[in-house]
C-alpha cells in the first residue's frame, strides 16, 4: 500500500461526530450520578469536577478550581458561586432529567428539567452546552437563561474579575 493510500484510510476513519442521543445521554447520565451527592453532602460540584473531569471541558475545570480555591480562601466572605453552578439551585430537587436539546452548529444545547421534592417546573432550571471532542461529549458552559451572559462561563469570568480587582492596591 502507497503512503497516499495510507493517509485516505487514515483521514477518513476518523472519530464518529457527537449526535443529540449522545449529548442527552450523557447529561442524563451525569445528572443521575450528580443530584444523589449533592442532595446527600450539599456541596458535590467539585466533586464532580475531580471525578468526572473528562466530561469537562478545560477551560470550565480551571475556572471551577480557581473559583473554589478563592471561596477556602475567604471563609467569611462571599467570593466565588454562591449556589449549586450544575443545578442552578441552592436547594435540589430530587431528579434532573433532560427535557429537550437543540443542535447549533457543531454542539448540543441539552435543556435539564428539576423535578421531585421542589415546587413544579415549567422551564428548564439548566441548559448544558455539549460540544464533542474526540467523538466524546463534553460540557462547555451550563446556561441559567437565554438573557446574554447569564451562564457558568460569564459567572466564573465576573467573579474571578471582581476578586482581582479588589486585590488590587488602592492609590
């Protein structure tokens, strides 16, 4: 076999694209593994983040890290998430299921549902955005609500933001 032969093989064996089953699946799956420890220590997102990196993305595992390690910083104070980033809750319900995704581009947008042992939900509490790499689906950003900026991503770069100004010396 001819190396240019050997590339075609190559090139077009490549990794199968993430499909909307597969988004769905994994959010589900993760959710499923999630609510159970955080309804039970109260404080399971980075738990999450340490056993579950791979479902990660990154850049969001550095923000989480560097978000946690500024809140044991300053016990006393407020200065990081205040409330659970994968729920958006500070009180659980008992289950969190996917209630529809929308394909945009080259991700996922994976609506999550709140159900069980909390007022009635008509809304999606979450929005997971699933991007694939390597054929793996991987959690990019958890969206509050369609109002720009009201996401995981945009929280973790305002706080972050907000604590390196005020470390700042004052003139």
């Amino acid at each position: 076999m001819t190396v240019a032969a050997l590339s075609l093989i190559a090139c077009s064996s490549s990794t199968p694209a993430l499909s909307a089953d597969s988004a769905r699946q994994a959010v589900d799956e993760f959710y499923g593994w999630y609510v159970p420890i955080q309804k039970q220590t109260g404080n399971a997102n980075m738990r999450a983040v340490h056993d579950r990196a791979a479902l990660f993305s990154p850049e969001l595992v550095a923000a989480l890290r560097a978000d946690s390690v500024a809140s044991a910083a300053s016990p006393g104070e407020v200065v990081g998430l205040d409330g659970d980033p994968f729920l958006n809750a500070q009180d659980a319900c008992d289950r969190y299921s996917s209630a529809g995704v929308a394909e945009l581009g080259n991700r996922f947008l994976v609506q999550v549902l709140g159900s069980g042992g909390c007022p009635e939900h008509t809304t999606a509490d979450v929005t997971v955005e699933v991007t694939p790499a390597n054929g793996n689906p991987v959690f990019t950003n958890f969206i509050y609500s369609p109002r720009d900026r009201d996401n995981l991503v945009s929280l973790l770069t305002y706080l972050d933001s907000t604590r390196r100004a005020k470390s700042k010396p004052q003139k």
